[in-house]
C-alpha cells in the first residue's frame, strides 16, 4: 500500500481479513517503501502482492516484483488507476476470482536506462512506463541528439524527449500526441515534447533497438524514469534506454479488454481533473 494515502492503511486490514475467509494468508500487510516488504519479496516468500494506491504505486509495485517474478494484482484507491481493474468498491467481489486462481497473468516490458557523464556511469534504473529527458525551471529549450542503434534519427530542438514502453503510451507521451499501444506489444517509442522547428512525430521502434540521447544545453536539464527524480544533466551528459531483461506481471481478473474499456472511460472523462 501507498503509506500517504489516507485510508490505505484501513483498507489493507479489511483486504487482509477478507482474504482470509477464503483460506488465503497474509504474509505481510506494510508500505510498498518497507524494508520487511522487500525481504519477504526477495526471499521467494509471496505468491502474488496485492498493491493499494494509485497508478503510481503500481508503478513502484511492478518495479520491485519485476526481479522475483511476482505478479502484482492493483485495487485503485487513487485518482486515476489505469493499472488496475479493481477499485475500493468492487474488489470483494473479485477475491473468490482470486482465491479459485481464477485469473491470468498479463506480462509487460520494461525498459532499463544508464546515466553516463564522459566514461563514468551515473546511475542506471528500470522503468515500467517511460524515461523522460526534459529541460528544468528555465523555459528554454534544449537539444536532444537521438540515436537508434548507432544511427542518427534526428536532432530535437525541444522542452523534452519521452522513451516510453507500450504502458507508458497511455501517460506522458499520450499527452504530447503520441499512439496508444496495446500492453501486450513489446516496442518502444520516442515522442518529443513541445518541439521547436523540429520532427514533431513519435518513432516507434522494435524492443532489441538501444537508444542513446546525448544531451546539449547551457542551462538545467533533468532526467526522469517513471516520475521519479529528478536527476540533473549537464551539456554532453548521454542517456542509454532499451528493453529490460525483466518483466512486470499484472494479475487481471477479468476480460482481458479492460484495458480498452479504462481508455475509452478515461478519454472521455479524466478523473484526476476533480483533484484540482
């Protein structure tokens, strides 16, 4: 569960005892950030982790299960929850689904990104949505120099570039006009943001292409995979993207068109608009 979620704490005991009833253990009910949650992962101890918030702790979910894989079933307690089929009002009716192992397991790609500065490696992460390379407080452009497998494909003059998976296409780079891509695909895609005088279209590549971005700016510039950081650039700084050795595994319950059915539902209506 997301710790700062009001009433995620409540919810989880209630989950917990209702998983009971159905002769289901609970291993452990504690915060996605709890170093007891991880061993238990680490350690091969859970069958599926059950994860309460929003598209964000998914996210962090999926992440963190990716490595052992464990599959990872969503009830959304959050604004959006594109992730997750459940919510906190139907996800009692799902549990005896769950418990007859009534379900199937949805497997996504991810993809692994390095940092480097000159032949020192900065940092390197998975992201299960997109990695994004913008410019930071200052409203000025940056350049972007994109290369697919060695080759050239353009130089962006831009706020940004987003490398997003096919379930990052519904985030970030759906905002920017970029295609919608069914979750199953495993393809990649590169989608400026805001650019000036510059190839404005999403490229979509294969999975097995390695992406490198070096970065030209003489102000801020940030680094961002799947909304954390941010990581600060400096002119010359090279980021490398490309498909991850592991896979996220969601649990779905129910017709595999949910996926459909949340982007025709959110298109029409974004829920996170009643937060503001």
């Amino acid at each position: 569960m997301h710790p700062s979620l009001i009433g995620s704490d409540r919810t989880a005991q209630e989950v917990s005892a209702a998983l009971g009833a159905f002769n289901l253990e609970t291993v452990i009910c504690d915060s996605l950030y709890s170093d007891k949650l991880k061993n238990c992962i680490e350690k091969s101890e859970l069958d599926i982790l059950i994860a309460l918030g929003g598209d964000g702790t998914m996210l962090r979910a999926g992440r963190i299960c990716a490595p052992h894989q464990l599959p990872v079933l969503g009830i959304n307690l959050g604004h959006f929850g594109f992730l997750m089929e459940l919510d906190g009002k139907n996800w009692r009716e799902a549990l005896p689904r769950l418990a007859q192992a009534q379900y199937m397991i949805e497997d996504r790609m991810m993809i692994h990104g390095e940092h480097w500065r000159g032949e020192s490696l900065q940092a390197e992460w998975e992201a299960l949505n997109d990695v994004v390379i913008s410019r930071g407080s200052q409203v000025r452009p940056i350049q972007l120099i994109a290369e697919v497998d060695g080759y050239s494909i353009t130089n962006y003059v831009a706020d940004g570039l987003i490398v997003a998976t096919p379930t990052g296409s519904t985030a970030y780079a759906l905002a920017v006009q970029g295609p919608v891509l069914s979750p199953e695909l495993r393809n990649i895609l590169i989608a400026p943001v805001a650019p000036h005088l510059s190839v404005d279209k999403t490229i979509i590549v294969a999975d097995s292409s390695k992406i490198r971005v070096v970065v030209r700016t003489r102000h801020e510039a940030v680094l961002s995979p799947d909304g954390r950081g941010p990581m600060h650039l400096v002119d010359g700084d090279v980021i490398k993207v490309q498909s991850s050795k592991h896979i996220a595994s969601f649990v779905r319950l129910y017709d595999p068109g949910y996926f459909y059915h949340n982007l025709t539902r959110y298109l029409e209506h974004n829920p996170t608009a009643a937060s503001f």
